[in-house]
C-alpha cells in the first residue's frame, strides 16, 4: 500500500489540506496518507526543508512526499519531481530540495509538464495529487516530465568558514515549537574542521563553551530537586537532525521563556563559532 505525505503552509483553519486529501482518496482509497506538518510558515522554504529533511527518512522506501509550499507556478516558478534515497518528492523548484541534495545527490528529476491537460488554480490539490497518485500505481516519472540535471538553490543554506578555519559563522535556519534555535552547522562540519580544539558558540550577546549530548545533562542530578533550578538555563546541543541547536532547558515561552524570546534570535541571525588554538610555547621560554 502507498504511503503519501503532506508537508504544507496551509494551516487547519481552511479547507487546503482536506480538500488535497480527498482528492487524493477519490483517486486511491487505499492509500495512506501522512501529515508531516500543515503548520509551516507561509511561505518559508528554508522551514520547510529543514521539516522535510528531518521527516522524511523515518518513512519505508517508495513513500510519496507533497511538498506545498510556494507552489503555485510561474515562469520562475516551475514544477519538479525526484527521487532521491529511495523517496519520491513533488514540489516547486524554489530551493525546498536543495537541503537534501547538497547532501544526497537525487537518482533523477523531472520539470513536470502535464499542466496543458489540467485546469488549475490549486497546484497542489490538482497537479501534486496527480503525479503522486502515478507514482503511487507504479508509474514513471519520465511519462509527467522532462528530465533536468539541476534544481533551484537555497541562499546562504551553508554556513561561512573563514580562511584559516578559525571561525564558523552560521545561521539561524528554523525555530521550533519549543522556541529552539537551529542553525545551518551540522555535527560532521563542525567535527571536520575542530580538530580537538576548544571553542565558543557566539549569539548575540551569549557564549557557549560546551556541547551537551542531551538537553537534561545541564542539569546536575546529584542536588536536591528543590534546589536545582535549572528550567530557562541556555544551553547547546546538536538535535536528532544533527544540526546546532541553541536551546532553554524545559523552555516555554509562557513561562521560563525560550531560546528565541530570551535571547532575541530570529531567523536567518548570525550564529557563530570561534575554534580556540592554544599557543605553541618553544623550548626554553616556559614560564
């Protein structure tokens, strides 16, 4: 049985996302279908890929993901189809798949070019569904698309090192529920270019010497529970998508606040790291 995903900026307030799904069921009742998120920010198609990249690879091989976001097509604005890591994609050439593709390079895309045979206003509701329910029957991408070698890229989707790799400088590329700040510097590049060295994370004015492997390990748990007072420490950890996250230990933003409205951090802020090389001293100027 297919499995079809729905990852969007159409909110549950209207009618998007059910209508997208009965359209879907009228063509394949069988099928199942999988929200991602319905709660991107409009527009916002470096939320989406960070969403997407992080959803998608918990899925079995052959799931079918939609991607409604910025969709609506134009001359600059075209419509794709990939499959990359086993997974199909349907979105618009507007960045949303490069974060994945500057990671795994996709088996083959597609311009989709059915619009000629479809009437439409609502992309996803009536180009996506019918290319996902093709690929869903067992159906090529060839027949709904010309091949193309290269997709739209995202500005500024990788982080700046400078020439003597001393410093990162990053940025903020998601926020989540929690109001935790995710930047663009991944474990592996961050590892690659540490080499041992100590460090520190820079945002705004907060400094960060040390990396937990877990949100709770800020805490010390050999206190009393009454004594620790812990919820709205800032700390740093790398999420489960690898990524750097600045974080608030048990954040709320009603409460003991976040890392975004403690700190100030919005999208696309600068967050930066400076690798720390001790001094050399030469034989027989030891202090």
């Amino acid at each position: 049985m297919a499995i079809i995903t729905l990852t969007t900026d159409f909110g549950v307030k209207d009618h998007f996302a059910g209508a997208t799904k009965g359209a879907i069921y009228s063509e394949l009742p069988d099928v199942r279908i999988v929200d991602i998120s319905h709660n991107v920010s409009p527009f916002n198609i470096l939320e989406a890929a960070y969403i997407i990249q992080n959803a998608y690879k918990n899925f079995p091989k052959d799931t079918i993901h939609i991607i409604g976001i910025d969709s609506e097509l134009n001359t600059e604005n075209k419509h794709i189809a990939l499959k990359l890591d086993d997974h199909y994609f349907i979105c618009a050439n507007n960045g949303i798949m490069s974060m994945i593709c500057s990671e795994i390079a996709p088996e083959k895309i597609v311009e989709i070019n059915i619009h000629d045979k479809i009437s439409t206003s609502f992309s996803v509701l009536d180009v996506f569904v019918k290319v996902a329910c093709h690929i869903a029957r067992g159906g090529t991408l060839e027949v709904i698309g010309k091949t193309i070698s290269k997709i739209k890229p995202i500005k500024n989707i990788m982080p700046y090192v400078n020439e003597d790799k001393t410093q990162i400088i990053g940025s903020v590329i998601y926020i989540d529920n929690y109001g935790n700040v995710v930047t663009n510097i991944k474990r592996n590049f961050f590892e690659s270019l540490q080499k041992g060295r100590e460090y520190q994370i820079s945002a705004r004015n907060y400094k960060f010497k040390k990396i937990y492997s877990k949100y709770s390990d800020v805490v010390n748990f050999d206190k009393p529970e009454d004594q620790r007072h812990d919820e709205g420490r800032g700390l740093v950890v790398f999420n489960s998508g690898d990524f750097l996250e600045i974080a608030v230990y048990k954040s709320n933003s009603a409460t003991v606040g976040s890392a975004s409205t403690l700190m100030g951090l919005n999208l696309m802020d600068t967050v930066s790291v400076s690798f720390i090389t001790k001094p050399v001293l030469l034989k027989g100027f030891e202090n």
